[in-house]
C-alpha cells in the first residue's frame, strides 16, 4: 500500500497559510479543514472562516465577541471557526423571505389614519374597497425628501434586495403614479433601545435620529409606474439591529392642490433571517455587540431549508439594476 504524503507539510506554514487565505467559498474552506489535522490547525488557528466572513459582510465587524452556549468549555479559536462557518453556510441557505415585520415612522403623513405607513404592508393598491397607501404631505418644493423606517424580523438578517410599489390614483385625472425620483436605502440599530417604547405612527413624529445607521446605499432611479420595483443590493448586506429606511428623494407628481407628494402602495426587503440559530445583543448604549450562536436550532433550520420555497411577490416586478453613485 503507497504511503500517502500531505504535501502541505513540506511547506513553510505561511505558504502553506496564504494557499488557504486564497479560498472564498465558506464551503470550500470547511473542507479543507477536513483534509487533515494539519490542515485543521491551519484553518481554525488564523481564524481563516472569521476572517472570510469579514471579508465578504464588512458589517460583522461590528461584533465584539461571540457566545456559544452549548460549547462553553472549548477554546475561542475552535467556537468562532464553528460559529463563523456555520454563519457563512446560514448566509446561503437559508429561506428567502420578506423581512419587514413593522412599521416604525414616516417622515410625514398627508391624512392620518387613512394614508399611513402601515398601509404599506398590504401588498395591494387598495383593500376593503379602499385605496391602501402611505402619502406624504404635499410640498411646493420638488427636492422635499421623505423617509419610512421599519422594524424587522429579526435584529440580525441578510438582505439582498428591496422592493418598492409606488402607488398609481385610479380615481384621478390622467391616473397619476406618485413615485419617488429616486430611492436610497439605510440599515442600522437604535442608539438606544429604551427611545423604542414609543408609537411613532400614532405621534406622527419621525424616528429618523433614533437609529445609527451602519449601511447606507447608492442611489436607485425609481421609475413612475404603477408596479413592485425590485433595487437589488451591490452585494448581499448583513443588517445588525433590525431596521431599515427607505429614503425617498425628489418628487415627481403634482396633485390637484398644486403640491408635489410621495406616495407608496407597498414596500417589502427581501432577505434571510438568520434567527433563532443567530442572534445579536446590545449592551445599554450600545457599544458592545455580542453574537450568539445556538448549535440544535442551526441544525434544525438546515433540515428544513429544503422544503422552504422562496418569497414569492405577488405583484409583477420590474428590474432595476440602474443605480447612481
């Protein structure tokens, strides 16, 4: 029987190491690990999964330490390689989904209740026989911004795009659509969890200055038409806290007051939420961010990932792959 020789152990460990650094697949460094035990201790020592997860969500850095119940004994190289290769498999496989749990705020609101930004949660112009939409209050300025923020369904998702149905008045001369000019996006945590307890809708107040914003966009053209408009992300974005707003600059439509308005029908952020098996904590204020991985829940979310379908809008989409720097 030939003797098998592991030829990485003829190189100089920092050759041996750069070789290794050079994989960009989660997977594929997962299995390296496997080849051997030399191989192992290269992968797990220098962190290589943690540092891959950096490299591809910038966002992560924000974490300042890693919790793993189930393996409170072992050592802090072997639970972050576990924690981040788990983490880069979640970032792939599990289910996509609309993310957006709640409303929080609107910048302004022309009619309160009847034009608020909770409509927007309805993925349809109108419901109950109604018009369902959010509105802004009118402006004789067309470069007047608005923005909406929302609550997700998880503090800790990947988003890789956002959809935005500006919302068309069928009842209306010449059947204007109110549609934004253009759109950019932010996601974040609160500066304070506490300032949350608070009903903005209802106040009619903007929470705008209640969040840190950790990612912000570039900015998409957004067309005037009566449909969901799909503005994919430049690349995949890790969301660290939960929310998001959607910023909507220039306006574009005059109503019969002679003022311009914004108006959306229906707003969804499609992505993959990464809880329970992950989850983040914030310290009070929050300077310190802690992960938190549970082992069985990963393990079960997988099983299932098979038979959990993608999201699927109900409305007809229009790509948009336009952006402006």
């Amino acid at each position: 029987m030939e003797s098998q020789i592991d030829f990485f152990e003829w190189l100089e460990p920092d050759v041996a190491l750069k070789i290794l650094t050079c994989l960009d697949d989660a997977a594929d460094l997962v299995r390296a690990s496997a080849v051997s035990r030399y191989w192992q201790n290269i992968v797990v020592s220098n962190g290589l999964s943690k540092k891959l997860c950096m490299r591809t969500f910038p966002e992560l850095a924000t974490i300042t330490r890693v919790v793993e119940p189930s393996h409170d004994n072992s050592g802090e190289t072997e639970r972050d390689h576990r924690v981040y290769a788990s983490l880069s498999r979640a970032f792939t496989t599990f289910p996509l989904a609309n993310c957006i749990a709640n409303p929080v705020s609107a910048s302004s609101t022309d009619r309160y209740p009847a034009e608020s930004i909770i409509n927007t949660m309805v993925p349809m112009n109108s419901f109950l026989r109604r018009d369902s939409y959010w509105s802004s209050r009118g402006s004789d300025d067309p470069e007047t911004p608005e923005t909406l923020v929302y609550n997700l369904t998880a503090s800790f998702c990947v988003i890789t795009e956002i959809n935005l149905h500006p919302f068309q008045d069928l009842y209306d001369w010449g059947f204007p659509v109110y549609s934004s000019g253009f759109v950019r996006f932010r996601m974040g945590h609160p500066k304070s969890w506490r300032e949350l307890n608070y009903d903005f809708i209802e106040a009619q107040e903007c929470a705008d200055d209640k969040f840190i914003w950790t990612y912000t966009s570039p900015v998409f053209p957004v067309a005037q038409e009566n449909l969901l408009q799909r503005f994919k992300l430049p690349e995949p974005v890790v969301c660290i806290g939960g929310y998001l707003q959607i910023e909507l600059l220039g306006r574009v439509q005059k109503a019969c007051d002679d003022k311009y308005y914004i108006c959306v029908a229906h707003v969804q952020a499609i992505g993959r939420k990464l809880s329970p098996a992950f989850s983040v904590e914030f310290s009070e204020p929050p300077n310190d961010v802690s992960l938190k991985y549970d082992a069985q829940e990963f393990g079960s979310l997988l099983s299932t990932c098979g038979s959990v379908g993608r999201a699927k809008p109900s409305l007809r989409i229009a790509k948009n792959s336009g952006m402006l720097g």
